[in-house]
C-alpha cells in the first residue's frame, strides 16, 4: 500500500489489523487465554482454571501493539539510523 494512504487511514489500517490478529486469536483458542471446554479463563494466579494474561488483557496489547505498528510503518522513511 502507498504510505500516503496509510498515513491519512492510520486508524482504519490499525482497527482492521487489529482484527485479523485477534480473529486468528480466537480461532487457534490458546490454552493460556481458554479452558479445554472453550469458554475464557478467569483472571487470577493460584488455581488450575485462572491465568494472568486474559482475553482481555491481550486484546489490549494486541490494539496498542497494532496501532505503534502502524506508525512505525508510516515513520520509517523520515527516521535515520
């Protein structure tokens, strides 16, 4: 994609890559953010059935790592090593 287009749907660009990572999130059901039966972990430490990184958490990460992403996309060309 041009990275004039990219700078000016900034927003749209992250929210779409947003939602592929966490569809493929969802579809694959990591053990860590699901039970073996599919539904979502508790958020905890100390029992079998919790974890500390809950859909939640990630979806989050994921959004903000998306969107930094983005950015540094656009800003690589102006940026000197």
């Amino acid at each position: 994609m041009n990275r004039n287009y990219i700078k000016t749907h900034m927003a749209t660009i992250s929210i779409a890559l947003f939602i592929c990572i966490f569809s493929i999130m969802t579809f694959s059901k990591p053990a860590v953010i699901y039970n073996n039966d599919g539904s979502l972990r508790n958020f905890g430490i100390g029992f079998k059935r919790k974890t500390i990184c809950p859909a939640w958490l990630f979806a989050v990460v994921i959004a903000i790592l998306s969107y930094f992403s983005v950015m540094y996309y656009v800003a690589v060309p102006k940026i000197q090593f």
